[in-house]
C-alpha cells in the first residue's frame, strides 16, 4: 500500500501493489479521505498483522493534533474507518490528553 497527498488539495490517496516475481502490478487509486488541512505533514503508512490492519497517520500542525485511520484490505482495495485526531501536546494538570473523534 502506498499513499500519498494530492497536491494543492485536501485529498489523501492510495493505491495497492501486487507483487509477482520482479514486477509490481498497481490498482486504481482511491481515496483515504477528501477532508485534510491545508497544514499536514509528515504522511506515513503501516501495516499491522496481529489484526490485519494499515494505518496511516499524519499531523495537523495547526491543531497540535495527530490523525489516524485505519484500513481493512480485500483485494486491491482498502477500506479506510474515518479519521480519528489526537492532540500531541504533553499532558499537563490542566489539559490532559483527550481524544477527539
């Protein structure tokens, strides 16, 4: 699975390689979500076999916030829950860490 920005837009894509002897053959690109802030950064993608999953994570740095989604596979497609944010500043007595769906 591979992901990527959009450029100049809110739309975070993906698409899923096959892999066969020396050569990957790629499906269609969809989407992860149409809705990212003008100020994200740092796009990275996952996979986790304990439950079968791919998360991609990225920051609203705006917002102080980190942003998930996880993804289901079948097939050459993966279906992607709706993104949850975290705030990433360091608990304190006053604002303790909260999540935010």
């Amino acid at each position: 699975v591979v992901i990527w920005r959009v450029p100049s837009s809110t739309i975070f894509k993906y698409v899923v390689g096959t892999a066969s002897g020396s050569s990957i053959t790629w499906g269609t690109a969809g989407n992860i979500t149409t809705s990212i802030g003008a100020d994200n950064t740092g796009l990275a993608v996952g996979y986790r076999s304990v439950d079968d999953k791919w998360l991609a994570i990225w920051s609203e740095t705006s917002d102080n916030e980190l942003v998930t989604a996880t993804g289901t596979l079948s097939g050459t497609t993966v279906t992607w829950a709706v993104p949850i944010m975290y705030l990433t500043q360091l608990p304190t007595p006053e604002c303790p860490i909260m999540r935010v769906e």
